[in-house]
C-alpha cells in the first residue's frame, strides 16, 4: 500500500486534513514542496527525533536541519498502519525519500522507519511527534 495525496488545506484556509489518511498524504506532499507546508501541519510543540545520530529537534530546528540537506524531490509511504484513538492517531510505515543534495547528481535515496503522532483539533490532524529511523536498502 502506498499513501497518496488526498488533498488538505493550508492552516490559513478553513481546514486541516479531515482524516489521519488525508494529514499523511499532505504529509508527503509537504516534504516535497517546502518548509511552510511542513510546518502549516505541525503543532507548535511538534518533536522530531530523526538522523543516523539520535537528533532530537522542535519543529524550527526541524525545518532548518531539512532545509539544508536539499530539497526532497519525491516521498511514498508503505506499510502504513495506523491505530486512532480519541483525538491521536498513531501512524507507523516504511517511508522512501529521494533527496536532491547536489544538483549535478541523480538524488539519494533515504528509506526510514517512520512513525507519525497525529492530534485532532479545532483546524483538523496536527502533526505533534515524528521519529524517522534510518533503515539500509533490503538485500
């Protein structure tokens, strides 16, 4: 299974993401257009533990650390499973990035285990916590 976009709507429009699955196709569709677009579906207090090193970072710090690895140039999710309850969604899948580091070189590859902590509020789905774990290509 592959997420895709379903549409949502930026925090200064009506709505968020209506549903997990709508939040997680933003999702991937933000991480492919820019930090304003991340950062419109993440709380505040947003918490991203990602990076071969354990890097713990708000959701600024986040933004800048991406920023400066180069722009990501596509993103799919697969096995996606999700566990809602109340107002939290838990989303845990394998998520494939391709990263433009160097304009002159084909992107890298990033693959990671990716775990997504959604709230429900007044807007719609919020991003609140994100761990990436990076995983090796299978053999």
């Amino acid at each position: 299974m592959t997420t895709a976009h379903q549409g949502a709507s930026s925090v200064n429009d009506v709505r968020m993401p209506d549903t997990v699955a709508q939040a997680e196709a933003a999702w991937l569709v933000a991480i492919t257009t820019g930090d304003e677009e991340q950062r419109d579906l993440m709380l505040p207090d947003c918490v991203i533990v990602h990076g071969p090193v354990g890097n713990v970072h708000d959701r600024e710090r986040f933004l800048s650390y991406n920023a400066s690895m180069g722009p990501t140039v596509e993103a799919e999710t697969s096995e996606v499973t999700c566990r809602q309850r109340g107002g939290r969604a838990i989303v845990t899948c394998f998520q494939k990035m391709r990263v433009r580091r160097l304009p002159d070189l084909p992107p890298f590859l990033v693959q990671a285990v990716a775990t997504r902590v959604w709230f429900s509020t007044d807007e719609g789905w919020r991003l609140g916590h994100m761990q990436l774990s990076r995983r090796q290509p299978p053999v």
